[in-house]
C-alpha cells in the first residue's frame, strides 16, 4: 500500500475528510450526520493515512496523542452538562444562545451542540486508538 | 442486674487483655485471671439469699424487638445455680490451666479462648432471650473449636475440631430455626414472659416440629445419641478444656436448654418420650463404652455421656422428684467429673501417658491428688458419704415414681449403675492402690496449682455428701423451684431409712463388685471386640460421609463447572427456552390478531440477501467468507433501516460494520484456519438448540405488537424537537439532548474500550504477577 | 412484512446461538454480532414498521408524513451499535491475544485455565 | 438540582482527571482514591436526604417524565449507593500495593472509576434503557479489568466473562426493545403505571422472561453463573474483591427493582420461580464450593450461593423478606468483598492460593487469624455478626410466608457455609506448613498498611452491623415498604 499515489491521496485527502467530518457533525441536530458519525469521518482520513504511511507518522500528523483527543472529548462532553448549573436548570438541561453572524446568518449555539462536539472528538480519539494500536501489532 | 452485665463487660475485657497479661505477668498470672473469675462468683454468690426466696432478676437492652431478639439478662434459682458453677469451676480451671499449660508457647492464646469461652457460657446461662441464649450459644461453639483444636498441627486434633464445631452449628442452626418458630407462636422470646405462655405454645400445632428442633440443638450440644461421638473425639483438647467444657459447663447447655423449656414445652408425651428414650439409650451406651476404654480421658468422656444421658432421662421423666433428682446429680457430676479431669491432666502431665494399662498404683508418687480422685470416684459411683450416693437414690426413687416405663428405665438405670461403680473401683484400684506402674521416667509429684483444684472439688463432694441441707436450701431448692414452681423445699439426707431403693442400691453395689473382679479379664476382650467387631464408629462414619460427599461434589462440580465455554452458554439457552417457550404458549390465547404489511420487492431482496448471507456464514468452512458473510448481513438490515427511514441508523450501522470488518480482517490475519472440531452429532444438537431460541425470538416479535400502551413519548419528541431543542433531527436531537445521558454513557463505552484494547495489546504482565 | 422480519429475526438469533455453542473462538464472536444484528433489528421491528422518508421535524409543523417511524428505537439502536462496535473491538482485540498468548483458537482449551 | 447525577458525574470527572494525568503514576492511586472518597461522601448525604425528605427525583435536561432520562434515588438507591462508595474506598485504598505498578500505570484506576460509573448509573437511574447504558459502562470496565496484565489464565477466563455477560446483554436489550414496543415508554415509573392500568398485562411475561434471564446471568444465579467461578479467580484479588462486592448485585437490585415496580402481574408464577432458583443457587453454589483447594475459587462458589439467599427473599415478596435481602445484600457486599481482601493478604504473606501449599498461618499471623475469622464467620451466619441476622431476617420471613422448605434449605446452606470457611481456616491457617516448602516468600514482611487498613474496615462494618442491626434492618425495611408499594416511586416520578 505503500506507493507514493497513495502516500500523496492520503495527504491531500486528510483536510478534505476533516472539513467535511466538521460539516457532518454540525448539521447532525438538523439533518443526517451528528458526533458519531463525523468523529467516525474523521478518524477515517488518518486511518487512510497511517494505511499510506505508518501510524507513527499519522499520530505525528495528528499532533496531539489519541488519548488526549478522548480526554478532551469526555470533557467537552461533561462541561456541556455545567451550563445548565449556572442557569439554575436541573443537569444536563440544554442551554441556547442565539448569534447573529455576518455572512453565516443566524447560528444558533447551545450546550447540546457542545456535547455533541464532546461526542466527535471522543469518537474520533477512539477510532484512532483502536485502530492504531490494532495496525501495530 | 447491670452489675451482672458489667461483670460480663469485665470478664471480656479480661479476655482480651489476658494474652498480654499472660505473655508479661508471668507466674502469677492464671491466678489473677483465677480471681476475676472467682470475683465473679462471689459476686453472683451474694445474689442467693435474694434469688432463693423466689425472686427473679430481669434486665432488657433492645437489640431487634421486630424479630424479638433482645439483649437480655435474667437471673433466677436455675442460672444462678449454673452460674455459680460456671464462675466457680472457671477459676479453678484457670488456676490449673496456669501450671498444666506452661511448656505451650502459645499459652498466652489458650487464656484467651478459655476466658473467651467462660463468657460466653456465662452469658448463654444468664440469657434472659432465647437469642441472646442462641448468639452465646454458638460462641460457645466456636470457642470449643478453637480450644479443642489447640494443638492444631496434630491433623487429629483439626478433625475433631471440624466435627465437634460442625455437629453443635448443625444442630444450634435447628435450634435456631425452632427458636424463631417459638417466637412466632408466643409473640415473644423473653424467658420471663416464655414461661407464662406454655399453654399457647404446647397446644400450637406447630409445637411438635419446634420441639424436635430445640431438641436437636440441646442434644447435640449435650452429645446425646446419635450425635455423642463428637464428644470423645473432643478429647483431644488439652486436659484442662476438658474438664471445663467438656465435662462440667459446655455439655451442660443442653440440659440447661431443656431445664430452661421444661416449663414452657415440657410435660407432653411427645415431650417424655423423646426425652427418656434418648436419654435411656445415651445413657447405657456410654456407660458400656467407657467400661471398655483404655484411656482414663476416654473413660471420663464416656461416662460423662452417661451422666448426660442420666439427666435428659430425668428431665423427660418430669416428675417433681425426676426433676429434684436431675439437679442434685448435676452439681454431682460436675464436682466429681471436674475433678477427674484435671487428675486425667495431671497424670498425663506427670506421667506421660493415660493408658489404664500401663500406669497405676500412683497414690505412691501424687498423695493428695490421688485422694482427691478417690473420693470422686466414690462418688461417681454413688457411693455414700458422698453426694454421689444422694444423687443416685434420687435417681432410683424418681424411676420408681414412674409407673408405665419406670420398670425398664429402673433396669437401665441400675445396669448403667452398676458400669459405673465397676469403674470407680477398677480406677480406684488400679490407677490409684495396688502397685505402682509407669511406662517412662519415675513420675514427679504434681505442682500445688495442679493439685489445688481437684483437692477443692472433692472436698466440696465430701462436704456436700455430708451436710446436704445447707446446700439443698440456699442453691438446688431455688433452681428446682424454677423448673416447677409447685415442688415443695427440697429435703436432702444421707440416710433415709431402709426402702426398696436402698435395696436396690446394695444390688448395684454387690454387682458392682462383681463387674470389678472381672474387669481385668473383661476389658482387653471388650476393647478387643470393639476393634473387630463393633468397628462401625459414628464418628469414623460422619468422617467417611463427609469424605463422601466431598468426592460427589468434586464429581459433581467438574460435571457442572465443566470448563466447557459451550456448555455454559448451552445452559443458558435451554434454561431461556424453557421459561420463553412456556411463557408464549401460555399468553398466546390473549393475542388476538397480529397484523402486517405486504413486503414490496425490494425488501423481499433485502431479506433474501440477508438469509443466505445467514446461511453462508453458519455453513461455510472459510473464516474470510464467514465474515464477509457477516458484514453482508450488516449491510441487508442497514438496507432494510434506509427503506424504513432510519437514514442515521443506517449509516452508524453501516460504517461501524465496516470498522468492524477491518479490524476482523487485520487480526484474522494472524490467526490460523478453522480446525473442524464438532462431530455430526453435536451440530444436530446446536441446531436444534438455535431452533428453540429462535423460534421463541420470533414468536415474541409477533407477539410484540399486541399490547399497545399508547400514547408512545416518542410522540413527544416529534412535537418538541423544534420548538424546545432546537433541531429537527429528531433522532439526533433525542441522542444529544432528549436522551443526553445515554450518549454520554455510549461514548464512556467507547473510551473504556478503547483503553482496553490499548491495555490489552501494550501491557504485558509477567506470568503469574496477578495476586 | 412483520411475519417475514419476525423469521429472519429468528433465524439471526439461531444463527448467533449455532455459532456460540462452536469451539472456534473467531465463530464465537460472529455468534455475538449475530446476536446483536438481530437485536437491532428486533427493536427496530417492535417499534412498528413505517415505510418512507426519514423522519425530520419541519419548523411550526410537528411531523413530517401523518404515519412517521418512530425515532425513539432509531435512536436507541444507534447508541446499541455505538456500544456494540466499542464491545466487539475489544473482543477482537481480546481473540488476538488470547491467540498470541495460548496459540489455539479452540475453545476446549480453555478448560485447563479453569480446573485447576 | 444535581444531586442524583452526581454519583455518575464524580467517577466521569475522576476518570477524565486520571486519564489527563495518565503519564504520571505515583498520582492515580491518589485521584482515584480521592474520587472514591466522595463517592462515598456523597452517598452517605444522598441518604440522609432520602431519609428526610423522600425520594429525589431529577429529570435530566429538564424534560418531564416520561420523556427525559429521570434519575432517582430512593431508599433501595441510596443504600446501595453508599455499599458502592464503601467498596470503591476499600479497593482503592488496598490497590495501592495489592496492584503492580504497570497495571496501574495502565489505566487501572480509571477503570475503577469506570466501573464505579457504571454501577452507580444503574444505582439511580430510573429509566430501563438507560439501565442497560450504565449495564454496559460497567461490564466494558469489568472486561478491561478481567483481562488487565493479559495473563493466559486471565484470557482463559475473560473469554468465557465476556461472551456469556455480552449474551446477557443482548437479551436484555431485546427484552427493552420488545418491552418500548408493547408500552411505548422507557420509563420506569411510567412502565408501572402503564402495565398497573392495562388488562392482558399478562402478555409482559414474555418479555419479563428476557429481562429475568438477563439479570440472572449478571446475577449469577443457577444455572447462569457458569462464567463467574470460570473467571473470577483469574485477575488479580483487588478486583476480585471489587467484582465479588458490586457487580453481581447490580444484576439482583436490577432483578428486585424490575419485579417489585413493574413486572408484578404474575405472581403465581414469578414468585415460586424464584424460590425454586434461589434454592437451587444456594444449594448448588454451596456444594460445588465444599471441594475446591484454591481459596479464591471457594469464595468465588460462594458468592453464588449467597445470590441465593437474595433471590429467595426476592421470592417470599414480604416486607420483611425483601428488606431481608437488602440487609442480606449489605452484609454480603461487605463481608465478601473483605473475604478477598484477606486472602490477597493471605497470597502476600505464602504467595499462593492453594490450601494444599499454605499453612502455619494461625501461628505466625495471629492478627491476620482474626481478620479472616470476621468476614468469613460473618458470612458463615456465625452471632453475633452481620450474616447472622441476614438469615435470621430472611428465615424468619419466610417462615411468616409459610415457606418452609425453602428456609430450611438455607438453614443447612449455613451448615455448608461455614464448613467452606473452616475448611480454609483449618488448611490455611492451623495446618502446619506442609513439608517440604521452603519457608514463604512473605513470612517475614510487614503486611502493607495499605492492605490492611480496609480488611479492617470492612471488617468492623461487619461487627457494627450486628450490634447495631435495629436502625440498618429499619432502613432496609423502609426501603422495602417503598419497593412493595410501587405508587409511592410512580408519584415521585411522574408527580401525580
């Protein structure tokens, strides 16, 4: 698998599958996608890196461990439970604040949307360590 | 009365001090710890004038009134007596145990147990409930335990232990079980308030089970038959254990159990019968068998199962002299059978040996103890001056009081008499005159604290045997008066006239003699017999039974825990079948009708694909196309989820099978190829097993739509996705909101996993590092 | 349509079973995915089957077709798969070393561990 | 209002915290043991306030009943929720030395945590799906465990651990998934008034048979316990312990939470069921104990049959009994967990397992003596500790139900009990050394602090909780008056 048209598909495709992963999960609340499976996309981009090259060189490219990729996942996904707090709501109760952006129009934001973020970034960390760990052995 | 529960408090604390009081006071030690005891049974002592004028002491700390199990204490003329006894017998022991346990080096734990042993009996005397008689009870056991297992690198001595323990649990849980029925009929299990209920309880219909069920505890605390064998074998505690639980309190509890219940259970014929026929039967058989020992231990544990035997029997006879005659021979047996015990020690420690056959003549080397022991042994054989001889003429006049059974029961009761006196005289004799014989060394004279206890013992048999009314008045009239309150003051004399029981007693006597003379000649032959031909021992036997049903379990256990991963699993689905299968049959009249929809063509496909997929993965030898096979099938349902529009579903699905299938194919690459393992048989067997879970899967799919509860919250997330959660991908908005938690359970899931995959593939443990 | 899923329902879980009681541990795990498919879709089946466009909320009204599927066992199998996939990953990890360690896919090996 | 998440939220919080500081070993005994802690904390207080001020009720995301995830924590909860924390301290604190350094620096503490997670989940959740969420947080967490080290005995058992318990699994999510489709509810306030009100309510029994058998397998209860003396003598003691104390009972408060809420229709059929198991579980798991050698594979037996004494509470469906097999689930959870405990320091001290390569114990370890003969007289029924009014609560209960035969069966399972515990006192500890063997690795060494100070906890909880078993047997007993009236939880939940 090792030939250079791979090594080359799998770097040009790695932005490509991220940005897309990131549309994926964000219009998960309104269409088809959401944190599992956007996390699963973009786990998918460095899995076909690290078929194309080693998973040394993948984790490299990832920059950040795995692992740290999870930890920041369950946190994103226990601190979307503390806004509720600060709003006097019972746990977990979803937050919104409307934005008007320029350009995007109006973007709503809301706890939910962070946990599901928690969701893609756990997922993607999983996948990773998973897969990574299988293809060393 | 609190003054009693903190001399108990005391006596613990004494307990676990003593190994530190042991281990540093040195010499003076068992005489301090002899004192608390001894204080005890001053203390107790001053309650008699009080207590003898028929007062009763009460004292209730609630513990679990629900199931009427209190902490409660109480003090009347029948535990004061056996307090005293218990108090009293404990110091001397104490101060034996003090010299006779100097060469153990875990001496400092023997006084531990003993003290820890004298508490408990004291407490299961002073119960004023009969749970809190019961938990005392059972740490009488456990304290037995450890005390008859004391030399516990002698793997005797462990099996003894093991038997004794399991015997008396055995028979405490039984106990148990009729104490709580007690209860139940009575609505209480205060002593003070049992006692005025006798009539509920014996006309319950429940009063014959819960009295074979007290009864099972009090005689196999009390080894009657069939459950004495514990007793002999509990010989192989260190001497003074025996004498003090083995002989004057522990085995006593019973007989105590049953003096306690007499008036709230007794008196029935169920009762008397039970009662003096076990008691008749336990009663000769110990006396034949300690007639043909030859350790001077066993003798004494034999005869003493006699002497319990002797007070059961009394006690089923239940008349009011039966009765004064079983408390009489009680505090008989206790002081001379004390006494025994510790000379049995003494001689063991001095001589080194307690064989009959090899020692005797040993009033030569040990006067006083010598002494001592002959007066006992005179009075175990009733003879007078002692107060052996009160308490066997009782025992005569109550059997002669009887007037349907008292005949056979006088029959018994003399032979075992006679087996009595024939013993004291060979011991006498033998052990004690005539020429002095030892196996080893020249035997030394015993130390003072050796002597001391059974000097005072005998002495106090003599005194007793002598002056009778003192002690008839200020200690058994009270106890006896307890038992049943309508018995006049108890009269006691030596000498009552010539009447048909002192006959007897001259018959007793004259072939007494007779049985002694032929002693020498008999019992080599007896011990012979018993070796050859009576070989059949219940204690080998529980042994054997015990061995037995070991063996059956461990067949048993590599049968069920068979190791076999398939087995298990089988277990599983037959046992679901049966309760699925039983349970669709039984509400599959309440269906009324199951509706469907017709399959279009491109399901019809699906399913098609999904079958044979099916069919491919289950048959085909191939691991690759088994697990192609599998992902077929993974993508037929996310097929059928995108025609049903499930779109999420069908793409989680589809993408995590695929996932799956890679990480398949990445390790069954280093696998080896499918061996095939299972014969004909056996797959016919799975299949058929299949067959049954899958039917009854299917037949509750049907059924599933049936019972419609409507409405369905999902309805509620249809209405409220937009207007409260902001998204109108429901499916989404339930996984991320409605049902938040979910999710984030799901993904610590996956986490974990995760983790463990990592753990599983990085670490690498030395073999055997799991502790 | 119900009656036919109901079968395949059946036949999935026989499946799973046939493949469970095997001595190959790789059958052993075909046998839980069989398992778990057609658990999937037994929740998937006892929700009620209604054929046609995923169900997507449209803002102010509440539902999009008058007879929609019902969302709340999509969602419950999802989260079901999502577990399942971390479950049987560490399963397959767990069949790798085993093989590593013991060298047999046997199961009947594993008879040892436990007798002694 | 957050208190009845948060026993899920602390061992979330610790295990990102663990996980964050993973690098750094010498601090994860001290995170996990610090997350422990409050777990334990925050039990205790979450009893006391179900105690003054009933049932708490939270709905997750602010979505009504039915609708959201409602947790509750009522009676039954919060006594098992402080059993939880009791635990999580104990092998946490004894993990310390017990565990080698890299299986702690291999995520053993998050694991901990992880199963904790889990545990408390099912603890307080109040819906079923949800229930199989924490079901599967916690047996995920108990598979890394099992096989944490990857020793061939360990993957010998694991094996076996994870098939049958994913088998479970699946029925129970089979049974949730046929049981949504006949009520159209997950909740299990809901459930139970639904069912309360509907008349063939007796088609539930189908479906109630997959959940039996699911709770069953986790439960280990005959004959589904198969995998548990298959496995759980493999791992290392600390999560032995932790296995034998938390993890069958979530598959029994499961069972008695499901069949006194809701699947309460049938009882001519559920209820001799369950005594007929529970005798079976006791008797079988008694016997197949009495000749094993290796002491954790005796304890592991008889966890199974001390299931059985649970379950047949279950099964007599008094007050009394149901409160009898909390008081009996209590003091099993303790003296089990603390059973283990002893013999990992049994393991310390002569390196092995095996009776028939141990001995000499009582000699040289008096103390030790002692701290075996608590639990393991405890469990054997001995007064006046714990297990003793265990059986005196259930036998007397089912007595009053009229249910001899099965009170007697576990009279002489007692019997049976204790002959197990003296049998490892009689080989372990009084036997002489046998000949032959070197002297022990440990004979010399001072026990770790850590190993002992939770043995000696567990152990005075036991002492504590025959002395003071009135104001435990009330609290048990409050719990089951609430278990037996369902209106009370549906009220709570649903506000009617």
């Amino acid at each position: 698998m090792k030939s250079y048209i791979v090594q080359l598909a799998a770097t040009r495709l790695l932005p490509v599958t991220l940005i897309l992963s990131l549309l994926v999960f964000y219009r998960g609340h309104n269409e088809p996608g959401g944190g599992f499976i956007g996390g699963l996309m973009a786990a998918a981009g460095f899995i076909f890196y690290a078929m194309a090259y080693d998973t040394a060189k993948a984790e490299k490219k990832l920059r950040v461990s795995p692992l740290m990729l999870i930890v920041a996942g369950l946190s994103f996904a226990f601190i979307s439970t503390l806004p509720s707090l600060f709003a006097g709501n019972p746990f977990f109760t979803g937050e919104w604040i409307s934005l008007n952006i320029p350009l995007l129009g109006k973007l709503k934001l809301g706890s939910p949307l962070l946990f599901d973020l928690g969701v893609y970034l756990a997922v993607w960390g999983v996948i990773i360590t998973i897969i990574f760990n299988v293809m060393e052995e | 009365m609190t003054g009693i529960l903190i001399y108990l408090i005391i006596l613990l604390i004494t307990a676990l001090l003593s190994p530190i009081l042991i281990r540093k006071g040195g010499k003076t030690a068992p005489w301090l710890l002899s004192m608390v005891s001894a204080a005890g049974f001053a203390y107790l002592l001053g309650f008699a004038g009080f207590i003898s004028k028929g007062n009763a002491l009460n004292y209730t700390i609630e513990w679990l009134p629900e199931l009427y199990l209190n902490f409660s204490l109480y003090l009347d003329g029948l535990s004061l007596f056996f307090a005293l006894l218990v108090t009293g017998m404990g110091s001397l022991v104490l101060v034996f145990s003090g010299n006779y346990m100097k060469p153990y080096p875990m001496k400092h734990r023997f006084f531990f147990l003993l003290l820890l042993f004298e508490f408990a009996m004291l407490g299961l005397i002073l119960s004023g409930n009969l749970f809190t008689m019961f938990i005392f009870w059972e740490l009488t056991s456990v304290s037995s335990f450890l005390l008859v297992g004391f030399n516990h690198e002698k793997p005797e001595a462990r099996n003894a232990a093991l038997q004794a323990l399991l015997i008396t649990v055995a028979g405490g849980l039984a106990m148990m079980a009729g104490f709580i029925m007690l209860g139940q009929m009575a609505g209480t299990l205060e002593i003070n308030q049992l006692l005025q209920s006798g009539d509920i309880i014996r006309n319950h219909p429940h009063y014959l089970p819960a009295l074979l069920l007290v009864l099972a505890g009090a005689f196999t605390k009390s080894a009657q038959f069939p459950f004495h064998f514990w007793l002999p074998g509990a010989m192989q505690a260190p001497s003074p254990v025996s004498a003090y639980l083995h002989s004057a309190t522990m085995v006593k509890a019973g007989v105590y159990l049953l003096m306690r219940l007499s008036p709230v259970m007794g008196g029935t014929p169920e009762w008397k019968y039970i009662l003096t026929i076990t008691g008749a039967i336990t009663m000769i058989l110990g006396g034949y068998f300690a007639y043909s020992q030859t350790d001077f231990k066993k003798v004494l544990a034999y005869t003493t199962i006699s002497a319990l035997g002797t007070l059961v029997l009394m006690l089923g006879i239940g008349t009011d002299i039966s009765i004064k005659a079983a408390i009489i021979f009680l505090l008989v047996h206790a002081l001379y059978k004390g006494a025994l015990f510790m000379i049995a020690g003494l001689i063991d420690k001095s001589v080194g040996s307690r064989d009959l056959r090899k020692i005797g003549g040993l009033s030569k080397v040990m006067p006083t103890a010598s002494l001592a022991a002959i007066i006992s042994l005179i009075s175990m054989a009733g003879l007078p001056p002692m107060i052996g001889f009160i308490g066997k003429e009782l025992i005569y006049e109550a059997k002669f009081a009887l007037p349907d059974i008292g005949n056979l029961l006088l029959v018994a009761g003399v032979t075992t008499n006679v087996i009595m006196v024939a013993i004291s005289l060979a011991l006498i004799f033998n052990l004690f005159l005539g020429p002095l014989k030892y196996p080893g060394e020249k035997p030394k004279r015993p130390a003072f604290a050796l002597r001391i206890g059974p000097a005072l013992l005998a002495g106090i048999s003599l005194i007793f045997g002598l002056f009778p009314a003192r002690v008839a008045d200020f200690l058994l009239s009270p106890a006896i008066k307890s038992i049943r309150p309508s018995i006049d003051s108890l009269k006691l004399s030596l000498w009552h006239g010539f009447n048909e029981v002192l006959l007897i007693s001259f018959i007793t006597v004259a072939a007494g003699v007779v049985l002694f003379l032929l002693y020498r000649k008999v019992n080599p032959l007896l011990t012979h017999f018993n070796t050859k031909v009576l070989t059949f021992r219940l204690a080998d036997t529980f042994n054997n039974g015990l061995n037995m049903f070991l063996y059956l379990t461990k067949r048993k256990t590599s049968f069920i825990q068979s190791g076999y991963q398939r087995f298990y699993l089988m277990a599983i689905f037959i046992m679901t079948s049966v309760l699925a299968w039983y349970q669709l049959i039984y509400t599959w009249p309440e269906i009324e009708n199951i509706s469907f929809s017709k399959p279009g063509f491109f399901e019809m496909m699906i399913l098609l694909l999904i079958v044979s997929s099916t069919l491919i993965a289950v048959l085909v030898r191939s691991r690759l196309a088994a697990i192609l096979s599998l992902g077929a099938v993974g993508y037929g349902i996310g097929l059928l989820f995108i025609i049903y529009g499930a779109i999420d579903v069908a793409i989680t699905l589809m993408l995590a099978e695929t996932l799956v299938l890679v990480l398949f194919m990445v390790v069954i690459y280093h696998l080896p190829k499918f061996a095939n393992f299972s014969s004909k048989a056996s797959r016919l067997r799975d299949a058929a097993i299949a067959l049954l879970v899958g039917g009854f899967m299917t037949g509750l799919v049907l059924k599933a739509g049936q019972l419609n509860l409507n409405p369905k919250i999902s309805d509620f997330y249809v209405e409220n996705a937009i207007p409260l959660a902001h998204g109108s991908n429901i499916v989404n908005v339930i996984l991320v909101d409605f049902r938040a938690l979910d999710t984030l359970g799901e993904i610590t899931v996956l986490v974990i996993a995760a983790i463990g995959v990592v753990a599983l593939l990085k670490l690498k443990t030395k073999k055997g590092s799991a502790t | 349509m119900e009656i036919l899923l109901a079968i395949v329902i059946g036949l999935l879980y026989a499946a799973g079973v046939y493949l469970l009681l095997r001595r190959s541990i790789v059958k052993l795990i075909l046998g839980i995915m069989f398992f778990s498919h057609a658990t999937n879709l037994l929740i998937f089946v006892s929700g009620g089957l209604h054929k046609g466009q995923p169900q997507f909320a449209n803002d102010g009204i509440n539902a999009v077709s008058s007879n929609p599927t019902d969302p709340l066992p999509q969602a419950l199998i999802l989260t079901a798969i999502v577990i399942g996939f971390g479950i049987t990953a560490f399963f397959l990890a767990l069949m790798y070393r085993f093989y590593q360690v013991t060298g047999t896919e046997d199961l009947d090996d594993l008879k040892e561990g436990e007798n002694k | 209002m957050i208190l009845p998440a948060l026993p899920i939220l602390i061992p979330l919080l610790t295990i990102i915290l663990l996980l964050f500081s993973f690098q750094r070993r010498e601090w994860q005994p001290w995170i996990g043991l610090t997350g422990a802690l409050l777990q334990l904390a925050l039990a205790l207080f979450l009893a006391i306030q179900v105690k003054t001020q009933g049932i708490l009720v939270l709905h997750t995301g602010n979505w009504e009943a039915p609708f959201g995830i409602t947790l509750v924590v009522d009676a039954f909860s919060s006594i098992m929720l402080v059993l939880a924390g009791i635990i999580a301290v104990s092998v946490s604190i004894y993990s310390m030395d017990a565990i080698d350094r890299q299986r702690q620096s291999f995520f053993f503490y998050p694991m901990v945590q992880g199963l904790l997670m889990g545990v408390n989940g099912a603890f307080v959740t109040g819906d079923i799906f949800n229930l199989y969420v924490w079901f599967e947080v916690m047996l995920t967490a108990s598979f890394v465990l099992i096989t944490l080290g990857g020793e061939k005995k360990q993957l010998n058992g694991a094996i076996k651990y994870v098939s049958i318990n994913l088998v479970s699994s699946l029925f129970f999510l089979a049974g949730i998934g046929l049981l949504y489709g006949k009520t159209g509810t997950l909740n299990m306030a809901d459930l139970a008034l639904k069912l309360s009100l509907a008349d063939n309510n007796v088609l539930m029994n189908t479906s109630a048979v997959l959940f039996f058998v699911a709770f069953s397998i986790k439960a280990a209860v005959f004959p589904f316990f198969f995998w548990l003396p298959a496995s759980y003598h493999t791992p290392p003691v600390a999560i032995t312990a932790l296995f034998a104390g938390l993890l069958t009972k979530v598959g029994i408060y499961s069972m008695i939470r499901f069949y006194t809420l809701f699947f309460v229709q049938d009882k001519l059929f559920w209820h001799p069921l369950f005594l007929w198991i529970g005798g079976f579980t006791m008797v079988i798991g008694v016997l197949t104990a009495a000749s094993q050698y290796d002491i954790r594979k005796i304890l592991s037996f008889h966890i199974i049959s001390q299931i059985g004494y649970i379950i047949m509470g279950l099964g007599i469906f008094t007050v009394a009994g149901i409160a009898g097999a909390i008081f009996f689930m209590a003091h099993n959870i303790i003296a089990k967990t603390n059973t283990f405990l002893v013999a990992g320091l049994i393991n310390r001290i002569t390196g092995s397992y095996d009776l028939k390569k141990i001995g000499g114990l009582y000699k040289i370890r008096p103390w030790l003596s002692i701290l075996f003969i608590i639990p393991a007289f405890g469990l054997a029924g001995i007064p006046p500790l714990s297990g003793f009014f265990g059986k005196l609560i259930l036998i007397s209960a089912g007595f009053d139900a009229g249910e001899y035969v099965i009170s007697f069966i576990a009279l002489a399972v007692g019997l049976f009990t204790l002959f197990s515990m003296v049998k490892i006192w009689n080989e372990a500890f009084w036997k002489p050394r046998p000949e032959g063997l070197s002297p022990f690795e440990g004979e010399n060494e001072k026990l770790p602090v850590s190993m002992v100070i939770p043995v000696v906890f567990l152990g005075l909880i036991t002492l504590t909780m025959g002395f003071a078993v009135k104001p435990i047997l009330e609290i048990a007993m409050n719990a089951a008056g609430q278990l037996l009236d369902p209106k009370i939880y549906i009220q709570a939940v649903l506000g009617l």
